[in-house]
C-alpha cells in the first residue's frame, strides 16, 4: 500500500513538473514572438 502511494506521488510530482515546464517553454515562446514583433515593427518605416 505505502508503495503504491509512493508510486502514484511521484508519478503526479513529475506529471506536474512537466505540465510546469511545458507552460514555462510556451510563454518564453510568447515572450520571444512578441519582443520580434516589437523589433519589427521599430525597424520597418511606415508607410
């Protein structure tokens, strides 16, 4: 039973630990897409 218990803890500690990650990864992602956008509208002339 206690082994069981361990068992399932550590498989949700790391099931979260990537959910974690994964949102982490995507808003670096949106951070990055935003600061090029940004540099990209600063360096185009407008029309």
């Amino acid at each position: 039973m206690t082994m069981t218990l361990i068992f399932a803890g550590l498989l949700a500690w790391s099931l979260t630990g990537m959910l974690v990650l994964s949102l982490i990864r995507v808003a670096g992602r949106a951070d990055e897409a935003m600061e090029q956008a940004a540099l990209r509208r600063h360096h185009t002339p407008p029309m």
